[in-house]
C-alpha cells in the first residue's frame, strides 16, 4: 500500500479496514509502522499541502480542507500548512489563478456574471474573499 505514494494514518487504518482486518491487527500493524518512520502524518500533510500549493495552485483554505479529507489531525495540519505558506508567495499565486481565470480579459470588461464567476472560483480554489475583492478591483488613481 504505502509502496506507490505515502498515505494518512487515517487511510491505512480505513484501507485496512475494507480489507476486513481485524482492529486489534489494524492497531498492531499501524503502531509498527509508525515506530518505523514510515508511517508520520507530518510528513504526508507537508507533502501533500506542497502538491497543492504549488502544483495545483490552491489558495489556503482548500488545501486545509485536502489535508482534512485525507485524516490529518487538526494541529498537524495547520502546522503543515503554515511552514508551506511561509515558501509560497500567495498574492502570486492568486495573481496567477486570476489571470488564467481571466483568459485575456481585462476585470474592467467584465460583467456582473463574469465578476461573479470568478470569485466563485477563485473562492473555491481556497483563495480569501478579500483578497480576491482586492484585486478585482481596478487600483484607484
């Protein structure tokens, strides 16, 4: 399981489960592994906020919620998250997603719809309303 990409203590424990393991052996087989070093949430939360920072350009909030769904523990997570914002220069990134949103157009050509449609994406792409307000705006003179 863990030879193709490195999981969440939540995942083994669930893909062992499915498995119909027994939880005495799941308990068993997840505390070797974690004595090991193979198994640190940790290590697949900075990992995984990485990913999607960078690779798939998200703001922060939705890479939060990708490390929730993969059974991050709460503290873990945000930690994780944290250290990989302190690399990643996220006015640039939300200025990268807005011009792919975009497409060429200037924000002052846009109309009501189109305004909206680009907040609703970029909001769930995990970018914040304000800062996304922000740069919507056209800058005043």
């Amino acid at each position: 399981m863990l030879s193709r990409r490195e999981l969440s203590e939540a995942q083994v424990r669930t893909r062992l489960a499915r498995r119909e393991f027994e939880d005495d052996d799941i308990e068993a087989a997840v505390e070797r592994l974690r004595q090991e070093g193979t198994l640190n949430d940790r290590r697949v939360a900075l990992a995984a906020a990485r990913l999607e920072s960078t690779v798939r350009h998200r703001g922060r909030s939705r890479v939060m919620q990708k490390l929730r769904t993969l059974g991050i523990d709460g503290d873990v997570a945000e930690s994780a998250v944290n250290e990989v914002f302190e690399e990643v220069d996220e006015g640039a990134l939300l200025d990268r997603a807005f011009e792919r949103r975009l497409r060429g157009q200037a924000p002052k050509d846009l109309d009501d719809k189109g305004r909206a449609r680009i907040v609703r994406g970029l909001a769930a792409q995990g970018f914040q309303f304000d800062a996304i307000m922000k740069r919507l705006r056209p800058p005043s003179r």
